[in-house]
C-alpha cells in the first residue's frame, strides 16, 4: 500500500513544481511590471499592465491572494483621500453637500490605483505563489545570489502569515482586557505595532544567529538556470504588454 501510494504523491508534487515559472522568471517580471507601473501615466497603458498578472494571481493563487486584496482596498482608501488633499481641481464630477470631487481628483486616483494593483498582483505571483524555500533556493541557483540577499527575502515572506498570526492574538489579548481592538486612536496603535516589532525582532535574531551557527554564509551560490514552457509563456505575456503599451 505504501509502495504504491508514495510513487504517486511523488509524480503529483513533480507535476506541481514543473508547471510553475522558475522564480527568476518571476522575479523579472514583477521588477518590469514594477519600473513600468511607476513611469506610465496614461490610463489605458496602465491596464494593460495590470490586467494580466491579476488574471494569473487569481487563476494561480486563488485563496492566497483574500488578504492581499484586502490590504490593496484599505490602501485605496488613503490614495483617495491623497488625491481629493492634492488633485482635486478641475470640473466638479460629483457633489455630496460641501464636499466637492474634481476631474484630476478622480484621475489622480485611478491612476495611482491601477500602478499599485499592478504593482501588486505582479508581486503576488512572485511571493505568493513559491513557498519561502522555493524563492530562496530559486535566488540561490538560479540567479546566484548572495545568501546574504537570498536568505532575508525568503525569511521575511515566511515571517508574513506568522507575523498575522501574532497580531490576532495581540488583538485577542486586548479584547480579553477589555481594550478598544479598532485601532484607530495612535496611542493603540503604537501598543500593537510596538509589541509586534519585539516579537518579530527578537525572532529575526535568534533565527540569524542560528543560520550562522549552522554555517549558512558559507553556501556558494550558482547559476543553473533553464528556461521552460510556463517561463517562454510568462516572457512572451510581459513583451505584449510591453508592445501593446507601445502600440497606444
């Protein structure tokens, strides 16, 4: 039973991880996808470039990509609030009582809105779809980049969901303690964030002293990298877009 149950969750896991870009593939795109987003303007250039690595996100991510979006739609709240402070002149679009929303309010925002979900969905399919190993091995033999670079990166997408875990259980302990858990007043804010920095800090150390002891620094990276299909399909996704944004 376990002979013939061990060779197929083998060839599953192989299928998985052949199907996948390399990471260097990725990572070159999110950086393009990235330099590009903070240089367009226009609104159809940005759609184009946000477009597609959302469609993928979804397609690929999937449950993964909830908190993200959430995080992107908080976000659209202060790009809001940036754009009627710092843009909002032109014709009056909408009027609700004394506050008025101008043309270049409204451009202002989609157009920071599209650069920060293209921003963001390119750098999802990057950190969201590897697992902190994969990305590190991947940086390490395939780039050849220095542990010293390949080894934060990885640690500090695998401090994410623990650094989420913490805050719930912050935010428990100052529901237990009959504490406001909305933090909108900065002095709770401080609190959590203060009590999430020490925890996290003192969890970075011991991890970094135990890599040393373990002789991490002295791994020497290399280059081995080999394009595949899903690599050919992703660089031939990025040059469209590059040529399509060109085109208009």
């Amino acid at each position: 039973m376990i002979s013939a149950v061990l060779p197929s969750q083998c060839l599953n896991q192989w299928v998985l991880s052949t199907s996948k870009p390399k990471v260097a593939t990725l990572l070159v795109y999110a950086i393009a996808s990235s330099g590009l987003a903070f240089v367009l303007r226009d609104l159809m250039d940005l759609l184009i470039l946000a477009i597609p690595p959302l469609i993928l996100s979804i397609v690929l991510i999937r449950g993964r990509l909830k908190w993200l979006m959430l995080a992107y739609l908080i976000g659209l709240i202060g790009v809001f609030v940036n754009a009627l402070f710092f843009s909002n002149t032109g014709s009056t679009v909408v009027s609700i009582g004394l506050l008025e929303i101008r043309e270049k309010a409204l451009e202002s925002f989609t157009i920071v809105s599209l650069r920060l979900l293209a921003i963001a969905a390119s750098g999802a399919l990057f950190a969201l779809l590897y697992s902190p190993v994969e990305i590190y091995r991947g940086l390490l033999y395939e780039i050849g980049a220095p542990v010293t670079i390949a080894l934060p990166i990885a640690f500090a997408l695998r401090l994410m969901p623990v650094i989420r875990r913490d805050f719930v259980e912050v935010v428990f302990q100052r529901k237990q303690r009959k504490y406001r858990t909305i933090l909108l007043n900065p002095v709770h804010f401080s609190s959590v964030v203060g009590a999430l920095f020490t925890i996290n800090y003192e969890r970075a150390k011991w991890s970094g002293i135990s890599a040393e002891i373990r002789g991490l620094r002295r791994i020497k990276p290399t280059r081995n990298f080999r394009v595949g299909l899903t690599d050919v399909f992703m660089l031939m996704i990025l040059l469209s877009q590059i040529v399509l944004i060109i085109a208009t």
